[in-house]
C-alpha cells in the first residue's frame, strides 16, 4: 500500500542500543581471555534474552515468544558447550548441534522479519492519521468519547486476547472497562513499568462505551500538528472496526491491513 507517511522517521531503539553495548563487550572479553571465555558470555546474553522473552509470553499469550524460547535456549546450550569443550571438530555431537542452531536462527529470522513480535504501535499511528489533513486545534489532555458498541464482556474480553496476542495493543483491566493501551515505551512494552496513563489508549466498557485519548509523547511522533479530535476519533473507529471484524471471525483482516503498510520489521 502506498501512503503518506505521517509519523517522523523511527529513533534507534533500545534493543539496537543493547546490541551496541553487547558486542563489544564480548569483543573484548574474546581478546582478554579468550575465545571460549567471549562463548560464556554469549551464553549469559542470551539466557538474559530468554528470559524476557518468557516474560513477554506470559504477558501477551503470542506463542511466537516460546518459539523465540526455544531458539535462543539453544544458541545458550551451543555457546554453553563451545565455552566449556572449546571447538572440537570430532565431538560427535557437534554437527547435530550446530545444525540445531542454525535452524534456531532460521527461526528467529523468521519471526522477526514476520513482525510476529514486534508491537504494531506505529502502523496504529500511521493508520489513525492516514485521513487527517486538518492541523489545527493541537494536543489536549482530555479524553474523547466516541459512543457506544455492540458487545458483550465476553467479547470484549476475546478482543483483548486477540490484541495481545497480534502485539497490537496491551489490555488493562479495570471495574467495568478494559483499557487497550498502544505501548510505544520499551519499558511498558517489557512489562518493566506498569499502567497506561502516559500512553495512547482506547477503552471499551462492559455497556460498549469506547473513550480514546491519545499521548502526548505519541502526538508528538507526528510530523505536523494535527487536529487532535480527528486523530483520536480516527483511532477509535480504527479500533471498532477491528472489533466488528474480530467478532465476525474476520481477525486475519485486521493483520492484513496492519502488514499491508510494510513498515521495515526491525525499526518500526
């Protein structure tokens, strides 16, 4: 799909910032003690890496996750097994392993470049602005009502799970409502830093009610100031209307007009 894009160009983001860091520290343990030293280090990264990404399973149910799990457990058994016996060409259980790891990469390649991970906070912002060309009447800090629905809480709830599950919106549960939160900040994104309030958000009630508010660190994603209300009207239908296709069994629409945006799958 060809489109204007609205969004100002992606900032390095704290996973490249982290591969930054990690590479030449394992450059540098290799050149102090060693080779089979910088493997214990690969070892230790990638254990930390599997367990965020059990944590990421646990929050959002995308079974994607476990099969990131799976694969970087055996990068850590592989790397475990280089630093412990070195690179020994006649170990008898080295083919099968390097030949499991490499399927691991192939694996991970695939869901990454799949996007099956990665949050689809932008492609929710470009699509919310997509038909807004007024610029005026700029941020406010209120929330925008945008009516009602036809739901019950059962079917609330299994959009939630959809949501979750597809990395396009984080739930919050609350007495009569669940909030849907856009998580654009690595920390809530990972679970490090609870709650919504500083986030982009539409809300569905038990009675249907949707309310939207959209941030300010969001808003200001945007390359021009604008219309506040149309862009959180905007962002609301969007919401609806993936609703009324979820409930009508028609999810994979939801993610086809997501991917057809073809925003790059490593920085947006």
């Amino acid at each position: 799909m060809y489109f204007t894009r609205k969004l100002k160009p992606p900032q390095p983001g704290i996973d490249f910032l982290a591969v930054i860091i990690a590479l030449p520290a394992v450059l540098i343990i290799m050149a102090y003690w060693g080779i089979r030293a910088a493997w214990g280090a690969v070892a230790i990264i990638e254990f930390l890496v599997v367990l965020m990404h059990l944590n990421m399973y646990f929050r959002t149910r995308n079974t994607s996750f476990l099969f990131l799990v799976a694969a970087f457990l055996m990068i850590v058994i592989y790397a475990v097994q280089v630093s412990v016996f070195g690179m020994t060409k006649n170990d008898p259980e080295n083919i099968p392993l390097t030949i499991a790891t490499i399927t691991a990469i192939f694996i991970m390649a695939y869901i990454v470049f799949n996007k099956k991970i990665k949050w689809r906070t932008r492609e929710m912002l470009e699509l919310a602005a997509m038909p807004v060309v007024e610029t005026k009447n700029g941020f406010t800090e209120r929330p925008l009502s945008l009516g009602k629905i036809d739901a019950t809480s059962y079917e609330i709830e299994s959009f939630a799970l959809f949501l979750s599950k597809n990395m396009i919106a984080m739930p919050h549960r609350e007495t009569g409502r669940i909030i849907f939160s856009l998580s654009s900040l690595y920390r809530k994104q990972n679970g490090l830093k609870w709650g919504y309030a500083d986030e982009s958000w539409v809300s569905f009630s038990d009675a249907g009610e949707v309310n939207v508010f959209i941030s300010k660190n969001d808003y200001l994603l945007y390359q021009d100031a604008f219309s506040f209300d149309q862009l959180c009207k905007n962002l609301g239908q969007l919401f609806v209307e993936f609703f009324e296709l979820f409930k009508k069994g028609e999810g994979i629409r939801i993610l086809d007009k997501l991917n057809a945006l073809h925003l790059n799958p490593i920085t947006e």
